[in-house]
C-alpha cells in the first residue's frame, strides 16, 4: 500500500498526479480513486468489522490552496508541534495559528470529503477544484487561481528547480 519510507521512518502515501473535479452543492470533492486507494482505511468492512471513515486533515495554506493529509503523515507534524511550548509567545503563536487554520474531513463511502463553507471561501472554490498529489499530501485548488500561479510564475521554473531539487 506504501509507495516510500521518508527519512524519519514514517510512510509516505506517494500521491502523484494532477485531476479535476466537480464540487457538489453539499461542499464535498471527489478524490480520485488513485489517492483514495492509497489512505489507510481504519476499519475496511471486512466480515464482522464495521467500516469506519478515514479522516484527512485539511489545511488552509497561505497561498490560497487547501493542503490534504492522511493520519500517519499528519501524526509526524503533531509530534512536531506537541514538542513545543505553551510557555513561548512564538511556539504559542505558531501552534494557535496552524489549529485556527486545521479542520478534519471523513472520508465517505464514494470517496468524497465534505469542504466547510469556510475552506472552499478560502481556497476561492466555487465549483471545480483541481487535485495535486505532492506525495506526503493533496494539494487542492480552484482550477483558474492554480493556472494564474503557474503562468505567473512559469519563468521561476529552471532557477527554483535547480535551487532545491
């Protein structure tokens, strides 16, 4: 089920891939079945075993995109942000600002997840939202906000590129 092991240990889901959905008047995204098949199932309906709802963690990002993970990977960032303390202003404020910004989404039947009002206001989706595996997470975003980004940014490519990859 596991495409990579990161460097810490922890799985790594290994979402690859770009595609475009419809969001439906309830708020809720398709995932694509390739990611869908590639999160950790908590209970998988097997005979005598009641299906549970895989939850994501969803996550407004400063750049107007939604950033979606799966448990495992979302647990390695907690550990992170368990580590630091109530008693600094900073970690204090980093901690605040990150859980004001964090809501979770089960996984449903069909493979959606319902989006509050508040993301989907955020992201700017009114409609369609594109879905972009980053392999640790889903990025989504309103289809013409991404194609702005890109265009905008397309001459930033080689230099960014050979920065740091």
């Amino acid at each position: 089920m596991w495409e990579k092991v990161g460097n810490n240990g922890v799985k790594m889901p290994g979402f690859i891939g770009r595609e475009q959905h419809a969001v439906d008047e309830k708020g809720r995204l398709l995932l694509p079945a390739r990611f869908r098949r590639k999160i950790i199932l908590q209970g998988d309906g097997a005979e005598g075993v009641a299906w549970q709802a895989p939850v994501l963690y969803v996550l407004r990002a400063d750049d107007g995109a939604l950033e979606l993970y799966e448990p495992s990977v979302w647990a390695e960032k907690e550990r992170h942000l368990l580590k630091l303390s109530d008693f600094n202003p900073e970690e204090r404020l980093l901690t605040t600002m990150i859980y004001a910004r964090l809501e979770q989404a089960e996984l449903d039947r069909s493979g959606r997840i319902a989006l509050s009002r508040g993301m989907l206001e955020h992201a700017g989706i009114e409609r369609d939202a594109v879905i972009i595996g980053a392999n640790a997470k889903m990025i989504v975003w309103d289809p013409a906000r991404l194609d702005r980004l890109l265009q905008e940014n397309a001459s930033r490519f080689a230099l960014l590129a050979g920065r740091y990859v």
